[in-house]
C-alpha cells in the first residue's frame, strides 16, 4: 500500500472515530440529584418522584432525575449554594431559606398577607416575577426554570387560635425571614427548626405549633397528636415553591431539553397543587369524622388586622436591599392593577 494512501485511511479513520465520539457525547446521559425541602413521606416528596420519571420519559432517558428528601446532602439554607457549586443539580424548596443571603428571598418566596390563592400568585410570576427572581439567583450560579405553589398552608397548634391575641407567647417552628418577623409582631416566638424535627419538637415542647405544610400532609404525618388544632382553611402563608436548576448544566441544554424541563415543572406545580387541595379536602372529613383535629378560623375583623400588620412588614423588607425593592414595588403594582390591594 502507498505510504499516502495509507496516510489518508488513517486520516478517514481518526474523523470517523471523533464523529462517533462526538455523537455518543451529544446523547450523553444527564443525571441529577435534586434536593426537596420535605420528608420522605410527604405528598410533596411523592409528586416530585413522579416529575422526575416523567422528564426521563419525555426525554427518552437522555435525562435523569432523583429527587432526595430535606437533609439529605445539606441542609434547606445550604441547597442555594450547593446547587451553584454542583454538589446537587437542583433543588425544589422554599426561597425563604435563603433570606439571610438576601431580603428578596424572602419576598418572592411568601410576601405573607399578599396572596389568597395560587393561580393569582402564579400568574404574577409568569408575567415579569420570574424574570426578576432569575436576576437574584443567577449570580449564584442558579436558575429558576419555574416557579411552583402548593396552596395556602395551614397552621397546626396545641392550643386553638381564634384571634391574633391568641399568638401571644405560642412557640412557633416558622421559616426565618418575613413569616417569623411577622410571628413576632404578633406575640409569637418563632422557633427556626428544619422540616423532618416538626414532628418531635411538638412533642417534646420545644414548639406549640408549627407553619409547615397544607392540612392533608400535617395530619397525614401525624402531628394531631401532640397538636390536635388547626387553624383552616389558612390565612397566613402561601410560599413559592423554587424549582431551579445549576445555571451551567441549564445553559449547556438544548433548547427542546430547556422547552422540556418547563413544560413537566408547568405540569408538577399544577399536579402539586390540585392533588393537595384534593387531599386537604378529604383528610379534613376523616378529620372531622374521627374528631382528633378541632378545627378553627380567624373571623374578617382579625384577617384584615393581620394583613395591615403584614403590609408593615413588606414596607421594612423592601428598604432591605435593591433587589428587595424590585420584588415588594413589582408585586404591590400587579395586585393593584388586579383591584386586588
């Protein structure tokens, strides 16, 4: 064979075998680890198995998911951090925890007072909120694919309330940020305790009560025991549900995988939503049936008293820093321009 021709052979083989490489990098499998904010046992943690699966379906396998529970790799402040590193892909969780890095977390993630229902909420997010969360948590080396909601939560208490009054000297386990400052305002003492300690800390009193989730996984989990009140349907706290993604990984998507991820986080939240309101619905009969949850509500005269004490907090929040600004300004001109302030 002529030396040349030899030469030219190898040269063929050498583009062929950087093709197929590059065609087996471009099919290469994405595997991430998502950390969510809740108990192995929670609707929460179930609903978010099952996104997963159905992005590695709508994928074709090209991406995979696991979602692990609260505490799994670090703890719900630490996810914003870990996620921008790599040492988690993503997590699912509450913006509250970050507020300590920044006031606007705090802001997105439960102006408490502003929203009473989730597709008022979301709706907002879609139409300019997502944007301006992006531009807080893109710095970190984070992106928010979208913005979910899981329903006004419920309070769960040892003791009834039916009136502000009655948070008086209550030990609260609420998130840090605007939800425990508004507590305090109240007479509460906010106590900050991860999710998977709500259950023993109301039992051996290190709290009275807890704002943690909806009705349905509260009694579901058990925490009528020790906290046999529940303050219901709530009126104090409907919190953004941040699925977000490491910024790298997400800039280094196809935009069809991009288009992909949005849709099934689009279809979780709406998922997340419905099936906690179904449940909510049918876990307070059982409730009511069995008689272990007493079950109480604020009358109009105390909600509008509790929403003029929020309205306070959101004006402190917002000279916290510019980004705080941006969020308490663009929230309070959406729910003008709904009639809805």
């Amino acid at each position: 064979m002529h030396p040349s021709n030899f030469s030219h052979r190898l040269t063929l083989s050498a583009v062929a075998i950087a093709v197929l490489m590059s065609s087996t990098a471009a099919l290469a499998k994405e595997e991430w680890k998502f950390q969510i904010n809740v108990n192995a046992g929670d609707d929460e943690y179930r609903i978010a198995q099952d996104w997963a699966k159905s992005v590695a379906d709508k994928t074709q396998g090209e991406i995979v998911i696991e979602v692990m529970p609260t505490g799994t790799i670090v703890g719900n402040n630490e996810t914003l951090d870990a996620v921008g590193a790599g040492i988690i892909q993503g997590h699912i969780t509450d913006p509250g925890y970050f507020s300590g890095k920044n006031a606007a977390f705090a802001v997105y993630g439960n102006m408490v007072g502003a929203w009473n229902d989730t597709s008022t909420f979301l709706d907002f997010m879609r139409n300019g909120g997502e944007d301006g969360y992006n531009r807080l948590v893109e710095p970190y080396n984070v992106h928010l694919i979208r913005a979910g909601a899981v329903g006004v939560e419920s309070l769960i208490t040892k003791r009834p309330i039916e009136k502000l009054e009655d948070f008086k000297g209550m030990k609260i386990r609420a998130p840090e940020g605007m939800v425990s400052n508004i507590f305090k305002l109240v007479g509460a003492a906010p106590v900050n305790l991860p999710t998977s300690e709500v259950y023993t800390g109301l039992e051996k009193g290190v709290i009275d009560a807890a704002d943690y989730t909806v009705f349905a996984t509260n009694y579901q989990q058990g925490y009528h025991k020790y906290a046999p009140f529940a303050v219901y349907l709530g009126f104090h706290s409907m919190p953004m549900k941040d699925i977000s993604i490491n910024k790298t990984i997400w800039d280094g998507l196809s935009e069809e995988q991009q288009r992909i991820l949005e849709e099934s986080v689009d279809s979780f939240t709406e998922t997340l939503i419905g099936d906690l309101q179904t449940k909510d619905e049918e876990q307070v009969v059982v409730a009511k049936q069995k008689g272990d949850v007493t079950l109480t509500t604020l009358p109009a005269d105390e909600l509008k008293k509790f929403r003029q004490i929020a309205r306070s907090e959101w004006s402190d929040w917002r000279d916290r820093s510019p980004e705080a600004k941006e969020a308490v300004e663009s929230i309070q001109a959406y729910l003008q321009s709904k009639d809805l302030l």
